[in-house]
C-alpha cells in the first residue's frame, strides 16, 4: 500500500516538473536570474516548482535544463570542489 501511494506521488512530482519544464518554451527569460549564476556564464536562471528550483540557461533559442534541486538544499558552491570564487 504504501508504495503504491509513494510511486503515485513521485508520479505526480514528475509530472508536475516536465510539465513546468515545458512552459520554459515560451519566454524562459520571465524567470529570474539563479543565486548560483555569480560562478557561471552563461547566466543561470531557475523556475520554481512546489518546492523545487529547475535551475537552466538559455542559448538563443534553446533551453537547457541543468539540474532539479530541492529548494532546501544549499546552493552549489563550486568553491567546495576547489574551484576559484567569482
């Protein structure tokens, strides 16, 4: 019972982020520019979902999806992996 009612949910989670996802295809740029940005160029922009962050770059007219990350989750640092600051 109980992985059925979690396989179900997990479905709806999915979902609910391609389906997000999706929407990016018309005016990416409506979303805001990632905390995470400062270490990257090109910038990195996130859209919101429930309580995750779809964090992406856009290259003309193409959107990239580069992670799915739990908002509860600390920023990446790429400091951490010894890599120089911004």
């Amino acid at each position: 019972m109980a992985l059925a009612s979690t396989t179900r949910s997990a479905g709806r989670l999915w979902n609910g982020l391609v389906d997000a996802i999706l929407t990016l295809e018309e005016s990416p740029e409506r979303c805001p520019v990632a905390r995470e940005s400062v270490y990257f160029q090109p910038k990195i922009r996130q859209l919101l979902y429930e309580d995750h962050r779809i964090l992406f770059t856009v290259s003309r007219k193409t959107v990239f999806v580069l992670h799915i990350r739990y908002a509860g989750r600390e920023d990446f640092d790429p400091r951490s992996l010894g890599a120089p600051g911004p």
